[in-house]
C-alpha cells in the first residue's frame, strides 16, 4: 500500500519539488497494488511529475482511490503532471476510484503551465483491458466546481472493455473543464468500451463547466457505447465549448450513442458531429443541431433532434426489426440523403415536429 505521501511537491504541497522525476509513482509487473484509501490520512499527493503522477505497466487487479493527482495540497490549484495524472499501460483490473464513500480521485491540472505536455488526466492505453473508472473528479478542483483542467480528460487508445462510470449514481464521472477533449477514444484496437452515467461539461452541481468537445471518437475506435438502454446508464453531455460528441473518419463505425442527454444545458457548436464519412448509431433525443457529415444510423430507434439536422451524409436504419423514427424540430438544410430501407422492417418514419 502507498499511502498518506506527498510525491512530486514540495513539503508544503504547494509547488512541485523542483527535481524532474519521470513518475511519482511506477508500478511495473505487479499485481493487487492500493495507491490510497478511503480515509483523509490515506490521501496522496501526486503532483509536478515530468511524466506520469502514476504509471502501472503489465500489472492488474490494482486500486487507486481517494488521491489528489495535479493539484495542490489545497485541492484547489494545479501543480501538472506533464504526460498524465493516470497512466495505464497494457494494465487490467484496475479500479480508479470507486462507489464507495471516499473512493473518488481529483485527477486535474494536466494542463496548466503544461505547454509541450500531452496533459491527460487518465491515459488508458496499450491494450489495457477491463480496468475502471468511477466515482472521481477529472478536470475540477476537490469539490467539483471549479476548473483545474487537463488538457484531455480521459484518453483511451489501442484500449477495450474498459468502463467509464457506470449505473448509479455514485458511479459517476465528472468529467469537465479539459481544454481539448472531456474524453477522446482512438485507435483501431479500442472496442468495447462502455461509457455510462457520467456528466461531461458539467460540474458536480449541474453547472456549466466546459470542455473543448465532449466525447470525440476518432481513428479507426469501433463498436463503443455511450449510454445504453440500462436504467442509469445515459450520460450527460452539456456546456461544451465545441460539440457534445464528435465522431470522425470512415474507419470510425459501429460506436454507439444511445439514450443520453446531450444538450440540456447547450453545447455551443451542437449535440452531435459526424464528420468525414465516419458512421454513428444513435438513439433517443439529442438537444442541439446534428451535423452529419457520414451516416447517422437510427438503429431500429425512435431518434429526435431538438434543433436543425444539416450535412450531406446519409440517415439510415441498419436494424432488420421495427421502424425507427427521425424527428426533427429545427430549421436547416440536410443536403444528404435518407435511406426508406428495403423493406417495411428497415424503413424510416421522418418527421419535422410543428
């Protein structure tokens, strides 16, 4: 167990020590390793790295709880990391934070007096598998409402059946106030992974608290889920500064965004962008203008755009079983085409809401 340290400041906590380390914390071809706990005495202070805050390589079945990664000893400022709060490489069956009372980390400040840094708040990479992460603070200072951003939130690439957040309520994520991306998915290998009940440019109150864009999936990630039809399991996505969720690329397929609420607090560019022939499966309402610049594909559901649907890419239904239904309450020019299916199975009903 590594526990109650301050690794990487200074003796105060209020700056970083001053001598470049590549990790405060390695953990290298190991299993069941406890980085904190659930009490106050237990919290460590990961904070200045030159790389990593804390790096786990070829090991599984870890836990990293109740830490304050990137901040300050107050929790309310930033002391970066320069690559990552959390880095896990080829690692399995870790949990990062918890459900548990005291289980959630902060892990923030990735992008702060950070210009060459890549500044992730977690890194899952690799083909890391199965690990999770739940019930911490990514981008906020310790009570969830103010900005301490990283530059990426979560970054998953060459990474599968991972979960992000979760059902319950004490599952949840707070993912909000990263520069770039509150959470980006990249790489060919990342597949399964599931993305559930988190909020994602709100803080802990609701409350405005942009990212960049939302979620982006991009480079070839295929066949993820963001939302789901369990009870509990859609996201909030809103207040981004950029777009809810982008998807990007002809590679990009099989992902997908299902019963979330995107948009009831506004993003500002739209809910949804899918751009350059990447395709989507989508279900239930997204609050803000849909670009579809690739295919946006109904998947046998009851889809609504609260706000315009513009592109010139394709609105198709892949699912053999039941109609799916479009509607759209917006005023903008689709210039793409939409698919009536080959049979009354597959077809669509297109709707404009009075």
């Amino acid at each position: 167990m590594i526990a109650g340290n301050y690794l990487g400041t200074n003796l105060a906590g209020t700056a970083s020590s001053g001598v470049t380390t590549n990790n405060d914390i390695y953990v290298l071809d190991a299993a069941n390793t406890t980085i904190g706990g659930t009490a106050a005495g237990a919290r460590n202070l990961i904070s200045g790295s030159g790389a990593y805050g804390i790096r786990i390589d070829n090991s599984s079945s870890g836990t990293i709880q109740g830490n304050w990664i990137g901040t300050d000893a107050t929790g309310t400022g930033a002391i970066a990391n320069v690559s990552a709060g959390v880095f896990l490489d080829n690692a399995s069956g870790i949990v990062v934070g918890g459900t548990a009372a005291g289980t959630g980390n902060v892990i923030s400040g990735g992008a702060t007096g950070n210009p060459a840094g890549p500044g992730y708040g977690v890194y899952i990479g690799n083909t890391a598998f199965s690990n999770t992460v739940q019930g911490n603070y990514i981008g906020t200072d310790y009570t969830g409402t103010l900005d301490l951003g990283n530059k990426v939130g979560v970054y998953l690439v060459q990474a599968l059946t991972n979960q992000i957040g979760g059902t319950t309520a004490a599952a949840r994520n707070i993912i909000a106030g990263n520069d770039t991306y509150g959470v980006q998915f990249t790489g060919s290998a990342t597949q399964g992974n599931q993305f559930q009940g988190n909020w994602v440019g709100l803080n802990v109150n609701g409350v405005a608290l942009a990212n960049g864009v939302g979620v982006r999936i991009d480079g070839s990630a295929h066949d993820n889920t963001l939302g789901g039809t369990a009870t509990g399991a859609g996201n909030v996505i809103g207040g981004n500064s950029l777009y809810g969720v982008q998807v990007d690329g002809a590679t990009t397929t099989g992902n997908v965004v299902q019963n979330n609420t995107i948009g009831s607090v506004a993003n500002t560019s739209g809910s949804l962008s899918i751009t350059n022939s990447a395709s989507v499966k989508v279900g239930g309402t997204f609050t803000g203008d849909v670009s579809n610049g690739g295919t946006l594909d109904l998947n046998g559901n009851a889809v609504s755009i609260v706000g315009a649907l513009t592109g010139s890419g394709t609105v198709t239904n892949s699912v053999a079983s039941g109609t799916a239904t479009l509607t759209v309450n917006g005023t903008g020019t689709f210039g793409g085409v939409i698919q009536s299916g080959g049979s009354a199975a597959t077809a669509l009903t297109v709707a404009e809401a009075p």
